[in-house]
C-alpha cells in the first residue's frame, strides 16, 4: 500500500493541500510497517487543478491523508481510486503511524472556508438601493482579496465543495 500526505518543509501535514511543498509517499508494508518514503514536489495548486491524482494514483497510492481538502480536490482523488481521509494535521510520518494503527479517521469536509458564501448589505433609504453595499465575501474576505491558493483567475470563484 501506498499512502500519500501533503507536507511543508518541516514534514507537517500542510494545513491546505493547494499550499504544500510536496507530497510524502510512504510505501506500507503488509505488516502495515513503513518500509519507505520518497518525495514528490507538488505541481501547486489544489487536485481539482493539476493532474496530482492521476500522478500519485499511478505511482500507486490508494491512500490521501490531508488537513485542509475542498470537495473538487476529494473528488479528483477519489475518480483516481484513492481514498482521502481529511482533518488530519502533525507531523506526516506519526499520522501515518496512527493511521496504519486505526486511529486515524476521516472528519469530513474541511475547506469550507473557501465556499462562496454571499452576504447581501442592502440600502433601501430614500427609495433606491446602492449596488455598491452588496459584497460577496469568501471566509469574512472581499472576493478581491481571496488567495486560497488555487488560482481560481479572477473573481476568484472557488468550488472546492
């Protein structure tokens, strides 16, 4: 088996997929014992961006273990045949450890920050309404300032979910 994780400088689990290094593969043995790690560098920005899937999926791992992942990344991986468990955060090769020791789960969705959400602030004093008093924010930002990293283009649409 072979499991992949999302890792800063300091083998930390990066807190968003889209932002790390690189990627830690660990070769598991049967006896689920690490036998080997190697390390890939990340093309940047988020699965649902880069062929990082199809990469990873063809080097052999079935297994994603990651901190911050929106919907179309788990998605990318998924279509690929590897399984992504999110939430996860730490130094890489301990979770693993935790993970081929079962205690390790995946806690669902965790890039919701990056979800548009709009936030309407209307004016209607004096019988008209500002168009400029509706913002749409993403996680309390101005969409101008949104830099999750996935180089969404602008208008910065994301639909990590």
């Amino acid at each position: 088996m072979k499991i992949a994780v999302p890792v800063s400088k300091e083998n930390k689990i990066e807190a968003h997929i889209g932002q790390c290094e690189s990627y830690n593969v660990f070769t598991v043995s049967d006896k689920k014992e690490i036998e080997g790690i190697t390390k890939m560098k990340s093309p940047g920005g988020c699965g649902c961006n880069t062929d990082i899937a199809a990469v990873l999926a063809s080097d052999g791992v079935t297994v994603m273990l990651a901190a911050g992942i929106g919907g179309g990344s788990t998605s990318a991986f998924n279509k690929s045949g590897i399984n992504v468990i999110r939430g996860c955060s730490g130094d890489a090769t301990e979770v693993v450890k935790l993970y081929l020791s079962g205690l390790v789960e995946d806690k669902g969705s965790s890039c919701n920050k990056h979800q548009p959400q709009p936030q309407h602030h209307h004016e209607h004093r004096h019988g008209h309404h500002h168009a400029s008093h509706h913002v749409i924010e993403i996680a309390g930002m101005s969409k101008d300032s949104h830099q999750c990293g996935c180089n969404h283009g602008e208008g910065n649409q994301c639909n990590h979910n």
